[in-house]
C-alpha cells in the first residue's frame, strides 16, 4: 500500500485542481493521497467526488500555518470535523491575514518590479493566497523564470519584500485540531531552508497537548536530520510519516516521493474521534 500524506491543490498554492491532483495521485500509483491544502478545505468535495470514481483513497486534511517566537511553522491535521466553528473561525483569521500579507509584499515589489495586486489576484484561484502566487506573477512579468527562482532570489524568508502574516500558536492549533476529533502531525518540522526552525522543547510541549505525529520523511529534510527526527518521535511516542509535499507543476516535488507506512496510517485512523472516515477507495 502507498501512502502519501501531504499535497496541495488550487484551493491552496498547488497548480493541480483537487480532481487532477486525485488523478495525479492514482496514475502515480498511489492508494492513499491526503489534500493538504494551507488553511482550508475548500478542496474536499472536488477531491472526493474525483476519489470516488477513480477508486483511490482521499484523505482529508489541512496544513495550518502556525507561528511561535516570530517561527513561522506548519501543522498537517487529518480527519477533522470539516464544520468544527473554532477551527473554521482560525483558518479564516489566517487567510484574511495572508491577504492582507500579500497584498504588501506585492506592493513592496512594485516600487521594484512590474507586478500588480490584480495579477496576483489572477494566479491566486482558490481560498488561501501565498507567496508561489507571488512567484507565479513574477514569473507572468518575466522577472524570473520559475517560481524557485522567485522565492531564491526575493520571497524568501530573509528577503527584504518578506512580510510574515499572523497565524495561531502551534500548541493552541494543536488544541483546537483535537477538539474537533482531528488527527494532528507537525510538517517538515527540521526544513531549514524555508527559514529557521523550533527548538525541540516547543516539538515536547506539542506532544503533551495531543500531537499525533511528525513528519519525518521530507524531500527538505537531510539523511541527519530525518534520523534526529525519528530518534526524537520515538522517545515522545510519536508516529512518522513520509510524504511528498507535492504542489503540482509549481515545485519539483513528485506524488510518492515519501511516503507513510501502512502502521503509520492504521494509527493516525485510530486516533481520529470526528467520525470523518477517508473517502473513495476500491
Ligand atoms: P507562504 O505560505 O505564503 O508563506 O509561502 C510558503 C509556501 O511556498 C510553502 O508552503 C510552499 O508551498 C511554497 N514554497 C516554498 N519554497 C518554494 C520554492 N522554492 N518554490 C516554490 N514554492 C515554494
Ligand atoms: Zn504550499
Ligand atoms: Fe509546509
Ligand atoms: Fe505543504
């Protein structure tokens, strides 16, 4: 069985809509694909309806951006209750957030660069604007050639036009993902390249609040520091996953690059309390 946990449509900063991306899935010879969308689920419905008729297993989920000590991190949550209120309200107050962040960096990049608001807007089709919607612009204007190129050179963590944008503390979204029944697993938790990383302190208070897991296997983490990571989730009882991080054509990151054992998987079902099951499957 192969397990990918973690990719993103257009409802979020992927170039695939939710149905092509479960095709995607299913032609990359997957069984198991999770949307991971950054703070929505807008996706869900497109991606179920696709599961189900293609006969791939869909699981629902969510990246939630999360931000500690001016950290910027991000928390995978699968199996949630889609209507919990609370849930609801904070990726709400995170997109609004991400707007208004984007809207400045853009503005910022304007004094520079021929780039507009409502090029941004163009490239940002679903619920959740990011910075690869930046890159996309950037890439329209003829700046750079790749969205990597964009964020290398000026969306990057450390850059001059970088803007942060609010977003929940990382042990309070893990609250909030348990009270609505939902399986947490901290994203890429050693990336350094996307910018500075949380102590593992902050990693042992997740735990204690009802984090699930970490995710281990992750084209930005080296063989070190994937081997600190399972090191660390087995003295704190934590499961491993492994997954892709797959955006479509906007990164170079392939369906099924790492994935989730199937015991990985068995667990992170077993500790869901929503009733939300995954959906589609043969
Ligand atoms: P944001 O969520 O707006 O802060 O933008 C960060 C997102 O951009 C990450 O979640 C990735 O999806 C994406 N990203 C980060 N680095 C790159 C890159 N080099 N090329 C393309 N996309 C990237
Ligand atoms: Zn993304
Ligand atoms: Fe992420
Ligand atoms: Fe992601």
């Amino acid at each position: 069985m192969r397990i990918d946990l973690h990719a993103h449509s257009t409802a979020s900063d992927g170039t695939d809509a939710p149905a092509d991306l479960i095709r995607a899935a299913s032609a990359a010879g997957l069984d198991v694909v999770a949307l991971t969308d950054h703070d929505t689920v807008s996706g869900w419905a497109e991606a179920l309806a696709a599961a189900e008729t293609i006969g791939i297993t869909m699981v629902p989920g969510v990246e939630i951006s999360c931000r500690w000590q001016g950290v910027s991190l991000h928390l995978l949550a699968f199996f949630f209750d889609p209507a919990d209120a609370p849930l609801l309200a904070e990726m709400e107050r995170t997109r609004n957030g991400r707007a208004g962040r984007a809207e400045t960096m853009v503005a910022q990049l304007a004094a520079d660069y021929p780039i507009s608001w409502a090029q941004v807007q163009r490239h940002a089709t679903g619920d959740t604007v990011g910075r690869p919607h930046i890159a996309d612009a950037l890439v329209e204007s003829g700046v750079v050639a790749t969205r990597d190129e964009a964020f290398d050179r000026l969306l990057h963590s450390r850059s001059a036009y970088y803007v942060p944008h609010a977003a929940p503390e990382p042990v309070a979204a893990v609250g909030l993902v348990r009270a609505a029944g939902g399986v947490a697993v901290f994203a890429h938790p050693g990336a350094r390249g996307r910018g500075e990383v949380v102590p593992d302190s902050l990693i042992v208070e997740m735990a204690a609040a009802g984090m699930a897991g970490l995710e281990v296997d992750h084209r930005d983490h080296d063989a070190p520091t994937r081997a600190r990571l399972r090191d660390l989730a087995s003295r704190l009882g934590l499961l491993v996953t492994g997954s892709s991080d797959y955006h479509g054509t906007g990164k170079v990151n392939r369906l099924g690059e790492n994935t989730t054992s199937p015991e990985a998987y068995a667990a992170i079902l077993a500790a869901a309390t929503s009733g939300v099951a995954p959906g589609g499957g043969s």
